[in-house]
C-alpha cells in the first residue's frame, strides 16, 4: 500500500488527506474486512507525519464507522456491507 505525498497546501487537512488514502485502500479491498489497518506507528513512516496528525486520521475513520478498534488488539476495517443492508431495509 504506497503512501501519498501529503500536500500542504491543499485546503483538507493532512489527517484527512490520510483518511482518504485509508478509505480508497478500503474499498479497493487492499485493506480487507476485519483486517488491520496500519498503527499510528506505521502511518507516522508512510506519510511523515506527526503521531497526533496520525492519532486524528484514525479517530475519524473510526467515527465515520470504517474502523473499529479492540483495546489492546489494533483497529480494524469494518464491514459496511452489513451496514448498507440494513438501511436498504429501512
């Protein structure tokens, strides 16, 4: 999964900027269902960034519900299939 350069000047945020990288790896199936997403560690080497910079990239997917995180096991990608089945049934 090659990392994107983060533009600066750009009028998103770098930690959005992160956050789309992650979700087009996410729908593209490079990153699967249920599977890890980088640490902040590894998001820190890729895009040279800051760990808080990485911290908030995470923290938004989480609440946008791409992510899940289990305390002391790492975050993982969820399954928005499950998701859109049940608003199809509302």
């Amino acid at each position: 999964m090659p990392a994107s350069v983060i533009d600066y000047q750009a009028p998103e945020p770098p930690y959005r900027q992160i956050a789309a990288d992650l979700i087009r790896d996410i729908q593209s199936g490079a990153l699967a269902v249920n599977r890890p997403v980088p640490s902040e560690a590894a998001l820190m080497q890729m895009y040279g960034v800051a760990r808080n910079t990485a911290r908030h990239a995470v923290s938004f997917l989480r609440d946008q519900g791409w992510v899940y995180t289990l305390p002391q096991r790492g975050t993982f990608v969820t399954d928005r299939s499950a998701e859109g089945d049940r608003q199809a049934d509302e």
